[in-house]
C-alpha cells in the first residue's frame, strides 16, 4: 500500500520485493518512509544466498547501486522480567 497508495516506492524497491518474491520469500515489502529507504523480505534461511545474488546481478545490470544486505533471525519478543 505504500507503494500503491502514497507512491513512496522507487523502482529499486518494487525490483527487490518482485525478485524477493522469485527467490521464494513468503512476504517481501517497503518499510519505513519510503523514497529510496528499506526493503523486507521474510525468506527461508536456505533462499537466503539466492536471493542476494539474483538482487545483486540485477541491480548491476539496471545501474542501480549495489545494494547493503542485513541478515536477521527471528527471536521472542521482549518480556518482563521481575
């Protein structure tokens, strides 16, 4: 929806989250305000290399620049602890 609703997307993100999609993420989105910032992709730790590369290869050949790559792994929620 913040792509299609308030147009914050680029084409780098749409092109991360449609090749996110490829490399079997379950969900792959914008976060944040948009405009050049960060994209999500929830993914199965064994696509993880492959989506990085197909996203690499074809950032390179639309001239776009390179993209940063975190990696995070799911964990519990904060808690309370007395």
């Amino acid at each position: 929806s913040l792509r299609d609703d308030y147009a914050v997307s680029t084409p780098e993100l749409d092109a991360f989250v449609t090749l996110a999609r490829i490399a079997g993420a379950l969900g792959a989105r914008l976060t944040g305000a948009g405009f050049g910032g960060c994209a999500i992709a929830l993914i199965e730790k064994s696509n993880v290399r492959a989506l990085t590369e197909s996203v690499t290869l074809a950032f390179a050949q639309q001239g776009y620049h390179a993209p940063m790559w975190y990696e995070f792994s799911p964990a519990a929620g904060a808690e309370v602890v007395l």
